[in-house]
C-alpha cells in the first residue's frame, strides 16, 4: 500500500461529499492526497487520514480543496529536501499573482523576495506595486542594491521602500487598493545581526493588518524559521491567529517536516473568494 512521506505534516479533515476513484498510475500520490482531502482553516490538531469506500480506495472528493492546483510538484521537492522553503513559496505565488496586481514584501531582508514579487506584478500596464518594508536600514539597502542590479529603471519604479515595522502596513497602502499578496520571511536578516529578530507580538499586528487588507483569492504567506532563540513562540503565535479564522472565510495550512524540529515552516492563509 502507498503511504505519504512521514515527514510532511499537514492539518486536514476529511469532506463529507461524494468521491471519484483514483485509480491511474498516473496521478501522483501526492496529487490525490491534495484532491482527495478537504483541508481545514485550523492550525490545531494532527493528522487524520480520510476514510476509503468499500468499494474501492478512493478517497473523500471536494472541489473546495487546496486552492492551489499546480503546485503539487514544488511541495514534493520540498517534502523530498530538493527545494528550499523560499522556494517553494515563491511557486505559490506564481499561480497567485497577476500583472498589475499590487503585493506586500512585509520583511525586506536582502531583497530576494521582494526581486520575486516585482517580477510577477510587472505587465505592461504599468499598474502593478510591491510595497517594501524593513525595520533596518542595511535590509532596505541590500535590497535597493539587489533592484539596481537585477531589474530595469521602469520596473524598479514598481517598488516602494518603507523604513517601517510590518505590524503598520495598513499605513502606506492606499485604502482603496487590492492587495493580492502579503509575504512573510521570519526571523533574523541573514548575514545581519542575529540579535535583530522578528517577535510574536509585532507579527502578530502584522498578520491581523494582513487580514484587514488582503482581497478575496489573495494570500498571506509565511516562511518562518524557527532554529533561533524566540522562533517557536513566534510560529506558536502564528498558528494561534490561523487557528481563530473563519473556516467560511479563510483556508489555512502548515508544512513543515517532522523530523527536523528547528527547520522553517511555510504557513499558507487564503482568504477565500
């Protein structure tokens, strides 16, 4: 019998509705493990696998399920150590985003994700934004230096540095602007001061503004590491905030690998359409 890899914990629950069979040896176990399984607003709980038919081993079908079809391969490299967790992030919001919509890079760092960001807003258009913000000065630099490196005058203009704490975003957006995308990397600026980390409390405010702003079908992502004094009181107040969602308003989920207790973990909140 097929199992999931062990070190892949998701939160889920199984849906009540009718059942296709998956049969074909050409749909991956892990792509029926995503289309078989409705997954559930929760950060709470453990795993729980869905119950098979009589008749077959099929699986509980909802056509509610993981709103993002199509990653499935960037979660399986991720299970199986091949891509980094940044990474795999960054291949979620590739089906997320569109040009000209406008994104947050609430955690600068050294740039590279909001050099990600810029790239996927960026159309013709011109319309697209990715708003950028850092409490320290050397990240909004490393960052500037990144843009003037990579990228072309026109598309640079697409950006906008903010020297601020990511808990006040609400204060440079445009209260009539959409947002598509709220991005989170957590913990230290790498090559930075380790003593300068992100805390609970501040993004804790960061992730209620994120929900007060995000459109409907938008996302907040998280990738967080947890290896450093204060991570796991930092993650334990991020799966507190998924957990008080909505189950009718928001779909949450966790990645992380079991067996590598101070690795990062991605944490994926949908607001639903």
């Amino acid at each position: 019998m097929e199992t999931l890899p062990p070190t892949l914990n998701l939160l889920f629950r199984p849906s009540l509705e009718s059942a296709p069979s998956f049969r074909s040896p050409r749909v991956s176990l892990l792509r029926r493990f995503f289309i078989g399984c409705r997954f559930v607003a929760s950060a709470a709980g453990g795993f729980c696998a869905g119950k098979r038919r009589e008749e077959g081993p099929s699986l509980e079908f909802s056509p509610s399920v993981f709103p993002i079809s199509g990653a499935e391969d960037s979660l399986l490299s991720f299970i199986n150590g091949k891509m980094k967790a940044t990474d795999v992030a960054h291949s979620i919001w590739k089906i997320v985003i569109r040009g000209g919509d406008t994104v947050v890079d609430a955690t600068c760092g050294n740039g590279y994700d909001t050099i990600a960001l810029l790239k996927l807003v960026a159309d013709d258009s011109r319309k697209g934004c990715v708003h950028g913000l850092d409490i320290q000065s050397s990240a909004l630099e490393n960052t500037s230096y990144l843009l003037r490196e990579s990228v072309a005058e026109k598309q640079r203009e697409l950006v906008k540095l903010h020297l601020l704490c990511h808990s006040r975003m609400e204060d440079i957006l445009p209260k009539d602007a959409p947002v598509r995308l709220i991005a989170f990397n957590l913990g230290y600026l790498p090559a930075g001061d380790k003593a300068i980390i992100t805390k609970p409390h501040s993004t804790l405010f960061a992730l209620q503004a994120a929900s007060r702003i995000i459109a409907s079908g938008g996302l907040i992502s998280i990738v967080i590491y947890i290896g450093h004094p204060g991570g796991r009181e930092e993650l334990e107040a991020i799966l507190s905030f998924a957990s008080s969602l909505p189950v009718e308003g928001w779909n949450c989920f966790k990645f992380e690998t079991a067996n590598r207790p101070t690795g990062p973990v991605l944490v994926f909140i949908f607001k639903k359409q």
